[in-house]
C-alpha cells in the first residue's frame, strides 16, 4: 500500500512564491520545525504529523487533511497594520493580507499554538496540535490562532 510522507526534499525556497507549489501538510511539518533545538528535525516533525493526523481522525471521524485545510483557512488574518513612517512620525495603518500571506500567517499560528502548549506539558506536541487543529477547523476561540487572528484584525480595525 502506497503511504504518502510529507516530505519531499523539494528545494521550495529556492525562488520567491515557489513554496506555494509545497504541498501544504509539508509546510506545516516545516512550521514544526523551529525553535533552536527543532532546527532540521524533518523526521520528528513527520511523526508529530502523522501522530496528529490520526489523532484528528479519532477524535472527528473527518478527513483529516480537511480539517487542516479548514483550520488553516480559519485562522489566517484577512487583515493586518503596517507601520508607515514619514519624518519620524510613525503611525500604524490597516492593509489586506494577500492570500499567500494568510496561509503563511495561519500555518505559524497554528504551529507556535501547539508549541506553547505542549511546552512543559504532559501532553504530546501530537496531541496538542491536533487539539489546536480541530478547534480551529470549528473556529471556536479556545484556539490560539484564532485568538491572535481576532486581535491582529481588531488593532488593524482601529488602526484604518
């Protein structure tokens, strides 16, 4: 039986918006990557993927890719502020987020989400992401991206 990793060893960073063409689970086993002491532990990151993604599976009996892609659509801000600054005068002002950054955006929430809380936790990094995952997909704000989603859109609301 074919089983698919994500994990291409593609050279996705090569070339400006050539990570788009990354297939998306991958992006998200490379979000998992960070921290010093993660640097290059592609390997670990998968098993965390493929641990999540049967968790996902028993908790919701759903396709599991489904529920990332919906979390993913969920927690990428549709807006945010930038900071424009003329003769030292800095003031923030509010700009839509391209599609490309949304995603972008949504797979570092949703991977900084379960860092922090299965950071000095009982829980499993699989465990805590599959928690973040489904809560997103649902867009309930026990979720942290969708938390830091609500507030990025808030301050740039106040900020047009």
């Amino acid at each position: 039986h074919a089983t698919y990793l994500p994990h291409t060893a593609g050279r996705y960073q090569m070339k400006r918006f050539r990570k788009a063409s990354c297939p998306i689970v991958e992006r998200l086993a490379c979000c998992l990557m960070r921290k010093g002491r993660n640097n290059g532990k592609k390997l670990m990151a998968v098993r965390i993927i493929q641990h999540t993604l049967e968790i996902i599976h028993l908790l919701t009996d759903k396709n599991p890719i489904q529920i990332v892609v919906d979390a993913i659509i969920n927690s990428g801000p549709r807006e945010d502020s930038t900071r424009v600054g003329g003769a030292g005068v800095v003031r923030r002002q509010a700009v839509d987020m391209s599609p490309f950054r949304r995603v972008n955006y949504a797979l570092f929430l949703l991977a900084t989400g379960a860092r922090e809380a299965s950071f000095r936790n009982l829980k499993t990094m699989a465990e805590c992401l599959a928690e973040e995952l489904i809560n997103a997909a649902r867009g309930s704000s026990n979720s942290y991206a969708i938390k830091k989603k609500d507030e990025i859109e808030r301050v740039a609301k106040s900020n047009r």
